[in-house]
C-alpha cells in the first residue's frame, strides 16, 4: 500500500472513531437542551407565559436583595374579569390576561420578575427608584387601562385595579410583606382607576399567603397572618 493510501486509512479511522465517540454527546446534549425546555416550561403559566408562583417568588427576593429600596413589588387585579367571562367568553377573558401579561412584561423589562398568582391577580418587582415612581406608575396605569382587541373584532373594555409597596416605605424588604401591604393598597383604590402607594399602615393588613384576608380564593390557602 502506498504512503498515500496508508495516510488516507490512518485519517478515515481516526474520523470514524470520532465521528463514534460524538453520538452519545449529542445524544446527551439533545437530551439536555429537552429537559431545560421542560424546566421551563413548569417555571411559566401556560396561558400568559408569566412566572408561576415559585419561579417568582425566587427572582423577586433575589431582585430584592440586590437593589433594596430601590425596589417596587405591584399588584394588580384584572377588573370586572368575571363579567367579561360571562358576557363575553372565556376565549376573550383569557385573550384579557394573555394581553395584561404581555403588557406588564413590556413595562417592567426584561429584568424584572413578572408573576401570575392565580385568576386574574399578577405580580411584579422590579427596581423602580423614588423620583421614577410616580411617573412610571402612571404609565402602568394608562397601559392597563387600554383596550383589549379580541381576534374576532370585537373590544373590551379593560381596566385594573394596582397597589404598590416599597421596602422605604413599608420598613422592610421582606417579599411577603411588601405583598401584603401592595394587595391592601390595591384594594383600597379599587375600580379607582389609579395606582395607590402603600403606607406602613397597609402592612398591618391581614393576610393570606401574602394577599388580604378575605378577597376570593384567599380560604384556600390557610389561616389568615
């Protein structure tokens, strides 16, 4: 055999045998890269691709520790939700969700930990300094309130009720705390059309895993703290 041909043989096998070698590697990165996908896909809610409750509560108290009172936790409750459901249709009230979502991603950005607890009730924490909180509250507000086109043509009407808690105002940085005291302030501007800032006085609210006592669905989770 020819020096040629023996190079050519030598180089054939060597290829062969790490071309053999590369298919359980990438038997195994498919593997991996299918997993990470199913992960994350148990982190967000089917419908609005938001964080589930878990996957937020731990982006939120990181988002917390890092920027501390330059932190803002805000509720927000769909307004007259039933009555679109009722009215309208479960496809537009999820088309009102799927919307409230998107929305609430654009505004906090893509650093923030965007949440649905349930129903129609979402949460964010984002770092939102004092001199910006007011104006970008306003906007929230305006961007909630826009209305909602369905695929069929037809409009609702959407609205929401917001309350916002901040560690400076709130005396703690406590995640639980701050969602107490926001859901309380929500409650106290509801239908209001604007967004309420909580005082210390709205943590001292009644509480159930982090939102007031007594609002719907609060039964099923416990004893009120």
């Amino acid at each position: 055999m020819s020096p040629l041909l023996r190079v050519h043989g030598r180089i054939g096998q060597r290829t062969l045998l790490l071309t053999t070698a590369a298919v359980p590697l990438t038997g195994w990165v498919v593997h991996a890269v299918a997993l990470h996908k199913q992960l994350a896909a148990t982190r967000r809610d089917p419908l609005t691709g938001l964080l589930r409750r878990d996957a937020y509560t731990a982006r939120a108290r990181r988002l917390l520790a890092r920027h501390g009172d330059d932190t803002a936790l805000v509720m927000v409750d769909a307004d007259h939700f039933k009555a679109v459901n009722d009215t309208m249709g479960h496809p537009a009230g999820d088309a009102v969700l799927t919307t409230f979502g998107a929305r609430l991603t654009a505004w906090a950005g893509p650093h923030a930990s965007v949440g649905r607890l349930g129903g129609d009730g979402f949460a964010v924490v984002l770092e939102l300094p004092a001199t910006r909180r007011e104006h970008r509250l306003a906007q929230l507000v305006q961007m909630l309130h826009a209305p909602v086109v369905l695929d069929d043509g037809r409009t609702v009407d959407a609205a929401a009720s917001i309350g916002a808690a901040t560690p400076d105002a709130i005396g703690t940085r406590d995640l639980t705390a701050l969602q107490r005291a926001a859901d309380a302030a929500l409650y106290d501007g509801k239908h209001s059309g604007r967004a309420v800032l909580a005082t210390g006085q709205h943590a001292t609210a009644p509480s159930i895993n982090g939102r007031r006592a007594g609002r719907p669905g609060t039964g099923l989770w416990g004893r009120a703290a």
